[in-house]
C-alpha cells in the first residue's frame, strides 16, 4: 500500500492533539454519530487533567489511496527525548504554530530536531480564528528560526497553510474559514512526504518507543528498516553498540488502525509497528534477523540536567494511605519507569539502602512520575530537586543553563527581570509581543529557576507566559538567594485544632487546618522571621466555668496555603522532604526528632 509517516511537533498547548482529532474525523475514522472523546490521543488521566502530551503515540488513517501513519509528540521541554526518537521513524513533519504565539522556545527545540534528520516540513499556521492572531509576522518568525536552525534550500522552501484546529479547518488562505475542512492539509501531506525509503536484506527495526501491557508484557514500537516479520518469528536484539541483548521469538505484530492498535500477518518495510514477546529489549536497541551482525544508528539522548532523590515513608503515618510502601517495591517502580523514559535514569545511593536517585530533564517530569505513583498508591518521601553538573575539559564545575522566554504585562516587566537577575539570569533580549505586553529572553541557571514559576504568578498577577528550554552548559554561576522564611514544625503528634492555629497565625501562613493530623517534625506553617520554629499546634482553650461578652467568639481562621506537589518540591529547603501519599502531600524535616536535628546542624557547620 502506499504509505506516508509523518510526526506532528509543536511548542506545547499549540495544537497538536486537537490537530489530529480532526484529521481522524476528516478521514472517516469515526462514525457521524459516534461520541469520542475531546483530544482523543490523550488517553493517560494525567495529560487529560494538564492538558499535556505526556506519551508519544501513534495512529494511522486511510486518505485517497495512501495510509498516513501520524506521530502526536509531547511540547513540553521536559519529555523531550521522545521527540527525538520519533524523528528517525518519520519522514516528513507538520510544524504547528500558534498565529499570535507564533515561534516559542519548544518550536525552535523540535524544529532543530526534524533539519538535523533532514526532514523537509509543512508549517501550518493554528488558531487564526483567535481575535489577537498576526500570521503574516509570525510567518516572517518561523523562516528566520529556519535560517538561525541552518536549513538547507529545500527546508526553506517549505509549504504553508493555515487554519484552526478546533474548527476543523486548514487551508492555504487565511480567510478560507470551516468550510474548508482539513482536506488541503492531507494532499499537501501526500504530494510534499516522500513515502518511507526500504531498504534491501533481512528484518531490522529501531525500537523508538515502549510500553508495558499487562497481557503482552514489554511491547516495542518503531519503523521496519528492511525486510518483514511474523509472528513466531525469531529474532534477535542488538544494542547501540551492536552487542547481542537477547534472542526472542515474537509473539504477536501490531500496526496502528485509528485509535486502535491491531494484529497482524505480517508487518513490511516502511510501516510503523509494534511488536511483543521480548523481555530485555528496549529504547534504541535494534531487533532485526540472527543473521544481522550490525545495529542501526541510535540518537544518543540529552542527558538529565536535575536530580531527586526517593525514599521510602517513614514518618509515624506511613502505610495508613497507601499500600506500597517497601523500598524494594519502589525502587521495582521507579527501574520499571526508567526502562521505558530514556529521559530518567534511576541509581542506587550508596550507603542508603532505601533512597534512591532519580535524575531526568526538569521539575515537571519528575513531578509527573511522582503523580503517577501516588495514583498508583504508592507512599514516600522526595527530596528538594538539585542540578546535576558536570566538569568541563578544563577541570571547571559546569551546570545546565536554560533560554527562558517571559511573555508578561509591561507593567510588570522590571519585576521579572529584578527577581531573575537575582537568580543569577542574564537577560539577552526584550521586545514587544502583543498590545502593552513585552517578551523577554533570559538565559538561567536551572537551579535559579526551581521554584521560581509560583513567584512569577503571585509577581505579574497571574498575566505572565513562561517557556523555558535547555540552552548550554555553562561554568558554575556561585550561590543562589536561599528561602528566606523559615518553618513552624509540630512538636507532637495528633490532630491540629482551631484555637491553637489561631494563636499561630501572626507567626506566618499555616499549611494545615484543623482537624488535619500533624505529627512531631511535621511542617505545619512558614514562620516569617528567618528560623524554624517548634509550635504546638494540638493545644486547645482551657475552659472556665466563667463567661464573659465576647470570649467565646467563634474562631475565624484565614484559609491555610495548599500545597501542590510541584509547590512543595520547590518551596522545601535541604533539610526538609515532602511527604507524597495517595491522599496528602505533606512537609516536614527529614530528621524529624529534634535533638538529633539539632545534633546534625551543629555536625553539618
């Protein structure tokens, strides 16, 4: 059959899964009648619940007399290594870009991607019904990113259409409007994506992705370099390197049929499929024939710029909300996430048998797998995130610099820059980016930027865009500004009440509220003079048989800060963990009895 594979990369939020609902719609994937889900390639709770691409994944429609397998890539920096894996199974790209956004710092990441693998791509201006749209600068935008990113004349000579996603619609005039469906964008993709190049000799194929699945264990998808495979048949699993990994026999061959994922007879060069019945093969290793001796070239992956470490639960709650709660089962979880997330690596801390190090790209992808397992009902312990660094030819320390873009208020503008200055940014460009907003261009340390995203929203009255994306590493940029408040701990364990928050409130914001159970280490409130502070917040009102006007007026407390997952891991200090369990996400000191906290302050100074 003729085919067509082709990935569909953007910045994050500009439209790719809607994008590819309505191409499934247009090409009679769906019944008339039949309800689907909006962003039907989402399936995962949580990239429902963010509105993310968390997972690659791939679907397939018929069109004319082509198959068109498309790939919806994630746009978030941080799960980013999916994206370049995809690059190598595709042959063309459709670049999605916002028509008032226009060219963002993920655009320019996933666009260098597709010209490093040649790729030649379609640019589909989106959202061109939205009242602030500029297409004409935008378009101006995106060819000079090509020019900067070093396209060659082909790339630069590249197809434009433009359209709304939501309405359904895309066309090469921007006044088309939805009556002119989604079929310009199919014939462009036929008559611009050369259909796959096969190659002569035996099976091979790159594994590009993987999943588990709970009947057909380990199941790997990638792009069949050369030759066919079966079911039973054998084969065999080479490295980056070209070492044997494993002989297998296959056990059933997938190919992508709308949402669904099918069996069957035999999956042939060019096509992109799945394949199930390997134990040890995963991301970047080749399966192909036992007569093939060489491995197909892999692209290395960007290493892990920030680090967390894991541990087990072991303050007096733990176990009363989840079920896995042993270090072994956690570490199996967290060995599991990074055989199928090249972007995580897991180690064993030595000398602690129950911790473990967990570095990936930034705060947001380690904060989705910790969300992940607690719905998973898992219970531990994470520490404050730290950079990973690396030393540079010259024997200096270097650390991950990021290219941060603020779209802000102008009004607000000189307080971003005043805060990232102090977080040791450089701002290396400002301009205009729509009616009294401005954009500016910072290059910071990752470390400057943990925890700064709350501190924007509360500084630009939650008007603020921030897109941040890898930029170099560079030599160590000195201390960073620390928290300046310090921690009100609980002093006992039980249940916090009304009468003693009250009295605690002129101290500084409390986290709890009561009724909520606090335990002895337990942070229960930022104390706004720089030092912890132990507090007890179990003491209730002595009560007197003597009544008097306005004594027992009824307490009213303000509402507690409620922390989120990613809040707290930014807001924690080195000595302090946050407590993740189905049910609550708490503070406290990593040494919660506080004599032997006081004894490792004075060992630590």
């Amino acid at each position: 059959m003729n085919l067509r594979n082709i990935a569909i990369i953007a910045h994050v939020d500009h439209g790719k899964t809607t994008l590819i609902d309505r191409l499934l719609a247009a090409s009679g994937v769906f019944r008339d009648n039949q309800q689907v889900a909006e962003r039907a390639m989402d399936s995962n709770d949580l990239e429902r619940e963010r509105g993310i691409t968390i997972l690659a994944k791939v679907t397939s429609i018929e069109w004319k007399d082509a198959r068109i397998n498309i790939v919806d890539t994630p746009g978030h920096a941080d799960f980013g290594g999916e994206v370049e894996r995809i690059m190598s199974m595709v042959d063309g790209v459709i670049l999605l870009v916002d028509a008032a956004e226009g060219v963002m710092p993920q655009t320019k990441f996933v666009l260098a991607k597709a010209l490093a693998r040649d790729l030649r791509p379609i640019v589909a201006v989106n959202k061109i019904d939205k009242p602030e749209e500029r297409h004409e600068e935008v378009i101006t935008e995106v060819f000079d990113l090509f020019v900067a990113l070093g396209a060659d004349d082909e790339q630069l000579d590249f197809p434009i259409l433009y359209g709304s996603a939501k309405e359904g619609w895309m066309s090469d005039d921007p006044h088309a409007g939805a009556a002119a469906g989604m079929d310009a964008l199919l014939d462009l993709v036929l008559e611009h994506v050369a259909p796959p190049q096969v190659e002569e000799g035996p099976f091979r194929m790159l594994a590009t992705l993987i999943e588990a699945d709970p009947f057909l264990g380990r199941i790997l998808t990638g792009r069949i370099a050369s030759g066919t495979v079966r079911a039973n048949d054998t084969v065999q699993v080479l490295d980056r390197h070209g070492n044997p990994v494993e002989t297998g026999r296959v056990s059933k061959v997938l190919a992508f049929r709308g949402l669904s994922r099918q069996p069957i007879e035999v999956g042939e060069a060019g096509d992109i499929v799945a394949v199930a019945g390997l134990k040890e093969a995963t991301v970047a290793h080749t399966l192909c024939d036992p007569s093939v001796t060489e491995a197909i070239p892999a692209q290395p992956v960007d290493p892990p710029t920030l680090s967390m470490t894991f541990r087990i639960n072991d303050g007096p709650l733990a176990g009363t909300e989840g079920d896995k709660v042993q270090s072994r089962v956690i570490r199996e979880r967290l060995m599991r996430e990074a055989e199928g997330n090249v972007a995580i690596t897991v180690e064993d801390i030595p000398g602690e048998a129950e911790a473990f190090k967990v570095s990936g790209r930034g705060e947001l992808q380690l904060a989705v797998l910790i969300e992940t397992m607690r719905r998973e009902r898992f219970e531990l312990t994470v520490g404050r995130p730290q950079v990973v660094t690396r030393t540079g030819e010259d024997g200096t320390r270097l650390e991950p610099v990021e290219e941060v873009i603020i779209d802000v208020d102008e009004e607000y503008a000189g307080a971003v820059v005043k805060k990232i200055s102090e977080r040791r940014g450089v701002l290396v460009d400002m301009g205009e980016s729509g009616a009294g907003r401005q954009r500016l261009v910072f290059h910071a340390p990752t470390r400057g930027l943990i925890g700064y995203h709350s501190e924007l929203m509360s500084d630009t009255r939650g008007s603020a865009v921030m897109n941040r994306i890898f930029h170099a590493w560079e030599p160590w940029k000195g201390e960073m500004p620390r928290r300046a408040a310090g921690s009100m701990i609980a002093n006992s364990d039980g249940r916090a009440v009304a009468y003693a928050l009250w009295n605690l409130e002129e101290r500084g914001p409390l986290f709890v509220e009561p009724g909520d159970l606090v335990y002895r280490g337990m942070i229960v409130g930022e104390h706004t003079k720089g030092q912890d502070l132990e507090v007890n917040v179990l003491k209730g009102k002595k009560l007197t048989n003597i009544r008097a006007a306005g004594k027992d007026d009824a307490i009213q407390l303000t509402p507690p800060v409620k922390m989120t997952l990613e809040r707290a891991l930014s807001y924690i200090a080195d000595d302090e963990l946050v407590e993740v369990t189905p049910q609550s996400v708490r503070l406290r000191k990593r040494i919660l009895d506080p004599h032997e906290r006081k004894k490792a302050a004075r060992a630590a100074k």
